[in-house]
C-alpha cells in the first residue's frame, strides 16, 4: 500500500489509496460490478486499510 508523505500531513483534504485493479466489461451489469468491488475489498491489504482507516476514524 502505498500513501504519500504530503498525505500524512492535517491539512490535507484527501488522499488516494491505491490497491490491486479489477477490469470490468460492462459497467452498466450491476452483479459484475458488485463482484469485482467485493474481491477486491476481501483482499487481505485491503482489509488492512479497512481495519487503519476505522481506527483513525475512532480516534
């Protein structure tokens, strides 16, 4: 996972995260859409961005 320094900084008002891809053939076929969200979302780096985001969230 990878999150710039500029990021890290109060006064940002957003950041990327960036995580794996997932090619969709028709954006419009709701199902292929909600599968693809679902892999990826279930990927063990991305559960761990879940996980940090919570706790920052909490804080």
């Amino acid at each position: 996972m990878k999150i710039s320094a500029r990021a890290k900084n109060p006064d940002a008002s957003y950041t990327r995260i960036y995580t794996s891809t997932s090619n969709i053939g028709d954006w419009s076929d709701t199902k292929e859409v909600l599968e693809s969200m679902n892999v990826l979302i279930g990927e063990v780096e991305c559960q761990g961005v879940v996980e940090l985001l919570v706790d920052i969230a909490g804080e």
